[in-house]
C-alpha cells in the first residue's frame, strides 16, 4: 500500500519536473520584467539613486502634445500599427498560398523539389543567404554573369 501511494505522487510529480525548469525561467525573464516594468513606469528614477513614485505623470508625460516623448510615441505607434496590417496578413497569406500550390504539384519528385527550396530558407541563416547570392552575382566571378555572358553589376 505505501510503494502504491508513493507511485501515485511519483506519477503526479512528474509533469512538474518536466516543466518546472521552463516555469522557472519563464516567470524570471518574462512575468517579473513585465509586471517590474509597470511598478518602474509610476516612478521617477534615474537608475542611480532611489526610485521616487510620481504615479501618473510620466503617463501624463506621454500624451502631452509637443513634447519629444508625445512625439516619438506616435510615431513608434504608427510604425507598429502599419507594420501589424501589412506584414500579419501576409504572413499569413503567403505560406497559406505556398502551401495550397504545393499540393497542386502532382510530381511527387517536383513536389519534393519545391519543399527543399521553401524549407531550404528556414534552415540557412540570413548570412549564408546573402553571401550566396553575393557570390552568384559577383560581376566577375559570378555565375549567372558567366553563364549568360553578361558583365552586369548587380549590386
């Protein structure tokens, strides 16, 4: 009866071993900065001396009109306002549109062909991108200039 009992909280316990680790350093580097970083924003403080609370007057600040901080955050807000309608739809979207024409191939072996080259982008880096291409278009050493006897300069 008591190895029966000592199996029952065994098999309750071990989920948290499991997730206690990612618990952890989620409540470290996410909850505690954020609900820290509201607490910070009622206070006056210069990062040296003691924090004095001044409760509503940086949010005052904020949206006063005219004032460098106003100004910056309109212009940060519109930034991320225009990024979030243009860029989420066609994140969405496209894959969405890839995928759909991805089925449409009926070759299998094109098909895999096409699933290489889309996730081929998710594995490379940016770095090994972009000094691919620099090597393809170099204008003298470069492969597509060789190939259609063009002496293009491409960047």
């Amino acid at each position: 009866m008591n190895t029966l009992k000592k199996n029952k909280i065994k098999d309750k316990l071990a989920p948290l071993f499991f997730i206690g680790p990612h618990l952890i350093f989620f409540l470290i580097f996410v909850v505690f900065p954020f609900f820290y970083g509201i607490v910070i924003s009622f206070t006056k403080w210069d990062m040296m001396g003691k924090a004095e609370f001044i409760w509503f007057d940086n949010y005052k600040t904020l949206f006063t009109a005219g004032n460098v901080f106003n100004t910056s955050f309109i212009e940060g807000l519109k930034a991320t306002v225009t990024y979030t309608v243009f860029m989420v739809p066609l994140l969405i979207i496209v894959p969405l549109l890839l995928a759909v024409l991805l089925l449409a191939v009926k070759n299998e072996k094109l098909r895999g062909v096409f699933q290489a080259i889309l996730y081929a982008s998710s594995v490379l880096s940016v770095a090994t991108v972009v000094l691919t291409w620099d090597l393809l278009l170099d204008r003298e050493l470069g492969l597509i200039n060789n190939w259609l006897q063009l002496e293009t300069n491409w960047k």
